[in-house]
C-alpha cells in the first residue's frame, strides 16, 4: 500500500517537473545528482538528492554559470591570440611618423660611454653645432632616431660633421657609431680634425664598408706621430661623398648613437 502511493507521488511530480527536463538535465550533469531506478522506486523524484525538490531557479544559475565561464575562457584565449600576433607583426614597437623605422639595432653603448649623439639627436653639451656640408646639405636629413646621409647626384664632398665646443682629448679612446646602408659597397670614413685644422682619416677597409644591418663600429685613432694632435680634437667628421670616399651617387646611409669611451690608463688594454 505504501508503496502505491509512494509511485502515484512520484507520476505527479513527473507530471509537474516534465516542462523542467531539460534543466534538470543540465543540474543533473554539473551536481551528478542520481536518478537511476533506485531513487525512482523510493519515490524520489529525478534531479533531487536528499528527498527534497530541486529549486526552479537553480537550473538556470547553473546554466547561466556556465555560458559565463565559456565565453571568459573563449575572450581571453581570443585576447592571447590576437595580442601575441600583433606583437609578432609589429615586432619592436610602434611606427614614428618622425622618422622612418627600420630594424631596430643591437645595443650600441655600453657602460662608461660618453654618448654624443643618441638616435639622431644631440645629447652632450660638448657638442656646439651638428650638421651636412658639401653634396649632403640639401638631401640629408636629421631625425630623432637616426641620421640620414646622402649625397644625392652630386660628385664631389659629401659629410656630416660634429663641431666640439671646445679640444677634446682624444688620446686612448675609441670614437664609436652605429651604421646600416642598403646601397651596395657604400663607405663611411671618419675623420678626425685638431685645434691646428690638420686631419686624420681611418680609412681601413675593414672600418669603413658599411654593412646592410645594423652593426656597430668602434674605431680607436692611431694616426702617425706629429700628424695630428689627438689631445686637441675639434671636430669629428663622417665622410660619404664620391669625390672622398669613391661612393656611387644616390649613396644612402644611416647613422645614430656616436660616442666616445673613456679614455683608458693603460691603452693596451
């Protein structure tokens, strides 16, 4: 008898609760609650765990947790994917409408450098005047991250020059730069003058082919005795016309970051 009326309990719960499948389905999933035979034959109802019935609403929170757990996950991974290939598109940072970017160069200073030039631009008081002479005065151009040189279709002398506020010691330093040309056998040549206006060239090979990346050149003078005074240097001069270094027309170099190391108590070293 009693079980009788346990099963006309539970055709009548069924009977109320059949709109509800679907979400009962859905809490039975998440809270693996039982309603296999045996709970049908004590009379529990499906979706209910301790004889008591499932509240209407907590279907829908579960559901509702869910859709927002989903869409989380999927905007973040959307968020990783998209920043990671913008980040590989746009590789070291963004475009300045200042200046043209190109590859960006290896660290050029290093610790103890008396930086000149940094970028394109004059960083140290020491430098009174910067500037183009020759076939570059009308073609070159000076941006905040580098130098342009350029020598147009002229055949004759072409530099950028670094006037000195006053004579630099230039005994056991190095004078560097960083230099990257895509016009091919393009030659810079530095030229160092004193207070006494006389000049000095190195004019090696090695020092003075201009790689198409980024590369950095340090060069430390060693000019012929009583050719020039290194402890009086006024100007530093990079030379890049046809008629000085041999370059084509249309030659196009850039340069940044000139500096200087300090000067080394034992020059062997």
């Amino acid at each position: 008898m009693l079980r009788k009326k346990n099963g006309n309990f539970g055709k009548q719960l069924q009977q109320r609760n059949r709109a509800l499948e679907s979400f009962e389905e859905i809490a039975n999933t998440y809270l693996k609650t039982s309603t296999g035979d045996g709970a049908k034959e004590k009379g529990a109802s499906p979706g209910l765990s301790s004889g008591r019935k499932l509240p209407v609403w907590l279907p829908w929170l579960i559901a509702g947790v869910c859709v927002a757990a989903t869409a989380l996950i999927l905007l973040s991974r959307t968020y990783f994917n998209v920043n990671v290939e913008i980040t590989r598109k746009s590789g070291s940072g963004a475009a300045s409408t200042a200046a043209p970017q190109r590859s960006a160069a290896p660290s050029t200073f290093r610790r103890g450098d008396n930086v000149l030039v940094r970028g394109g631009k004059v960083e140290h008081p020491i430098v009174s005047r910067a500037y183009f002479s020759g076939d570059a005065q009308n073609v070159g151009k000076i941006y905040s991250n580098e130098i342009v040189l350029a020598n147009g279709e002229g055949r004759g002398a072409a530099s950028y020059r670094l006037d000195l506020a006053r004579p630099v010691n230039m005994t056991g330093r190095t004078v560097g730069y960083a230099a990257r040309s895509e016009t091919p056998g393009a030659k810079l040549v530095l030229v160092l003058t004193d207070a006494a206006n006389r000049g000095y060239r190195i004019e090696t090979e090695k020092l003075t082919g201009v790689s198409a990346n980024w590369r950095t050149y340090r060069m430390r003078p060693r000019p012929p005795k009583d050719s020039i005074d290194l402890a009086a240097i006024t100007s530093i001069r990079f030379e890049f016309g046809a008629a000085t270094t041999g370059n084509p027309t249309e030659t196009v170099i850039s340069l940044k970051d000139i500096f200087l190391t300090k000067a080394k108590r034992f020059p062997w070293l």
